[in-house]
C-alpha cells in the first residue's frame, strides 16, 4: 500500500486515523438508529427527535473525516497524523497550511452540518 502524505488542505491523517474516524461513523449510525426507533415506538412526543442530531452529527463528521483523509479537529488545532498510532499527532508549522486546514475543516464542519439537520429533520417527519 503506498504511503500517505500531508497535503495541506487536503489530507491530515492516515490510516490509524482514519479507521477511527470510520468506528465513530457506524457508532453514530447505530446510536441514531436505536434512538429512533426507542422514540419512535415508544410514542415520545416530536420533537424529541431533534435529540437525534446528536448522533447524526456524530456518525456525518466520522463519515465526513474517513472519506476524506482529514480530521476537522486536528485542522482546526495545526495538528496531522500520517502515519504514527493513533492519537499520536504532530503539529503543522507553517502558517499557510494551518490556514489551509482551517478553511478544510470549517467546510467538512459545514457538510456535516447541513448532512445532520437533513436526517434530524427526515425523522422528524416520519
């Protein structure tokens, strides 16, 4: 497999990174689907679906991340991890791709956003 490299921007992470991105994903899939269905047939009330974001954004950001070789958080904070175990990360020096990775995040953030508010408001409705 040919190793992954930094690309400021684009990719932050590599493949111990992005496996845990991927288990928070099918957590907050899983999570999301059995609060539904406690919600749903147990008769709460409506609007306790909008407690539902919480997981979509959960497993929207881990998909979000996993697809796309970034972690929003260490974009935000100038932080990468390519290619060490997880959790273990290295700080970006330079300015412009901190910048870079600032701008990435905030988009994926913004994907997750809207990616979430779509489920919430489909459970919403059923």
């Amino acid at each position: 497999m040919e190793q992954e490299k930094y690309i400021p921007g684009v990719c932050n992470i590599g493949p111990e990174e992005r496996r845990m991105r991927k288990i928070g994903g099918w957590a907050g899939i899983v999570l999301f689907i059995v609060l539904f269905a406690i919600l749903y047939f147990t008769g709460e009330p409506h609007w306790a679906r909008f407690f539902l974001f919480l997981p979509a954004i959960t497993a929207a950001t881990g998909w979000v991340q996993y697809q796309n070789h970034f972690c929003v958080n260490f974009g935000m904070r100038g932080l990468r991890n390519m290619d060490k175990p997880a959790f273990q990360t290295e700080n970006v020096i330079e300015a412009e791709y901190k910048k870079k990775d600032r701008q990435r995040s905030l988009k994926l953030i913004g994907f997750s956003v809207v990616v979430s508010l779509a489920a919430t408001a489909i459970a919403y409705f059923l």
